[in-house]
C-alpha cells in the first residue's frame, strides 16, 4: 500500500488598505457556492472573522467538520487552516484585522500584557450561533456596516469597534469551557501542526537570518525531512515562505514610513537591496519602487507562481 498523500494547505495574503484597521469583504461578490472551485485549506497572515447572513454548509477548522447555518460567525486566527464548503449558494461577509496592530493600541509600551492578548485571541478557532453570542455578534455587524457605508468618522468608529471585538473575544475565550460544542479548539493531530512551529517562528523572527536547519530544529525534524515536509502540505519551499512573509512585512512597513529601501530591506531581513528588488519583483510583478509609488495599481499582482500561495481569495 502506498503512502498517504499529505494534504496541500495554500497559504493566502491580504493586505489591509492604508489608513484602514481592517479589509473588509462584503456584498453580493460573496453570495457563492463555497467550495465549489477548489476545496483546499488555506490559511491567512491575518485574523479573520465571518458573519453567515444565509445559508448552509460546512466550515473545515483543520481537521473539524462544522456545520453552520444562518448567523452564526467564525472567528480564525493566522495561520489556522480552514475552508467553507456549500452545496447551494450562501451569503458569507468578511473583515480581516492584525491582531498584533490591534493589541499595541490596546496596551502601548507594555510588551507583557500585549502577548496574554494575543495568546488569548489566538487561543482557539471559533463557530458561533449570534443567538447565544448577542454582543459579539452585534459588534461584528456593526464593523461591517460600518466598511459598507463610510460614513463620518467610520474609520476611527472601525477602529474602536475592533478593540470591543477583541476584548469580547477575549472574555469568551477565558470564560468558555474548552470543550463547549460551540468552540473548536485546535487538534494536535491537524494537518499543519507538524510545521505550526516553523510558521510562528518566522512570523516573529522574519528580520532575523534564519536557514531552513533552524526552521528543522524547531520543529524537531531534520533537515531533509522538514523540507519534504513543508512542501508536501504548504506546496513551497520554506525559504521561499519565509521571502514571501519577509515581502509582506515590506510592504506594511513601506505604507507606515519613508524609510530608504535600504533600510526597508535590512529590517524585514533581506540582506541586500539587491535580495529584496529580486524577491519582490518574484511575488509582486514589480519593483518596490514602483509598488510604493503607486501600490493601488499592484494591489491585487501577488504572483501564483506555481507555489499555492494567492492573493486573497
């Protein structure tokens, strides 16, 4: 008997607009038959959070099969795989925030208090009924309404709003028994935990130079098989994973500063100009000269490239 095909995993980047505290999905585009293309789990650089306004389905939290159904959320940390599947059309809206950018607002100049806060967000996946969860899920629709209308003030209201989200959650996280059927914690045997370690510790050490052997002993593998093993359920190599993360971070320094693209490099762990115009150019299409003068054109040019790593949705 042969051996088990490992499940490809496709990792998807968004970028949250300039001035904005999330990317909000919404309208009559995401009215779909989910999981009707392509039924891969993907997961995202950024917390995202759902809201179902009709219909019915499936939404894979790694290896969890969850039935939801008119408004009930989801609420997914980065870097959780995950999928929606219907077999009719659905009514699915979506913000997205940085759970990171969130919790230095909360909690400035006090690193300790901001990694409880994150640990605790990112604690466990959710699907929850709005029924049950009234506060949260009115907290939710209102960012959304929000993101649709803009009117006055509603980036500052957004912003507000998603600091409610986050102490919300927060709240259900740490007063929620752990096996509540309206929680889904993360299973160790889930198809992405045997890298898991790897993902986290180039989310916060992408600056440093990091081989692909230290991303292996995290991980307690050796080398060779770490490799295998990154491609086998990411379907790219770890090093090109690893200049993918390094461009985004560019890319959300570059829009908050007018630093040189020296130092743009050297802070999101390029070694050279040179390294980082090449990696660029290889994700984006383009040069991050011409991305930051006019980023709105290259906004949606995240390349294939072969490597089950999109842009979006």
């Amino acid at each position: 008997m042969g051996r088990k095909k490992k499940q490809t995993i496709e990792f998807r980047f968004y970028e949250i607009p300039q001035g904005q505290s999330c990317l909000a999905l919404l309208g009559e585009k995401w009215i779909r038959v989910y999981g009707e293309e392509d039924n891969v789990l993907h997961f995202h650089n950024l917390f995202e959070v759902g809201y179902c306004r009709y219909g019915d389905g499936k939404l894979i939290l790694d290896e969890k099969d969850c039935h939801y159904e008119t408004d009930m959320f989801s609420a997914i940390p980065p870097n959780y795989p995950h999928t929606t599947t219907s077999e009719e059309e659905n009514f699915w809206e979506y913000f997205f925030f940085d759970p990171e950018a969130v919790v230095s607002e909360i909690y400035p100049d006090n690193v300790p208090k901001q990694r409880e806060a994150i640990t605790m967000i990112n604690k466990r996946a959710d699907l929850m009924n709005a029924a049950e969860h009234q506060e949260i899920a009115e907290t939710i629709k209102r960012i959304m309404e929000e993101m649709r209308d803009k009117d006055s003030y509603y980036k500052e209201t957004t912003q507000n709003l998603i600091k409610t989200f986050v102490f919300l959650l927060m709240r259900i996280h740490k007063s929620m028994d752990a096996e509540q059927s309206s929680l889904i914690e993360q299973d160790t045997s889930g198809v992405l935990v045997s890298i898991k370690p790897a993902i986290e510790y180039i989310e916060q050490n992408y600056a440093d130079d990091i081989r692909a052997l230290d991303l292996a002993n995290v991980c307690n593998m050796s080398e060779t098989h770490f490799r295998r093993s990154f491609v086998e359920i990411i379907n790219m190599p770890p090093m090109d994973y690893l200049n993918l993360v390094r461009v985004q971070k560019a890319c959300d320094t570059m829009k908050k500063t007018e630093h040189s693209m020296e130092i743009v490099a050297v802070e999101c762990g390029f070694g050279n100009v040179s390294t980082f115009n090449r990696n660029f150019k290889k994700f984006l299409g383009t040069s991050p000269y011409q991305w930051k003068k006019n980023r709105d054109n290259y906004a949606n040019k995240l390349l294939d490239y072969n490597i089950h790593a999109l842009k979006g949705w």
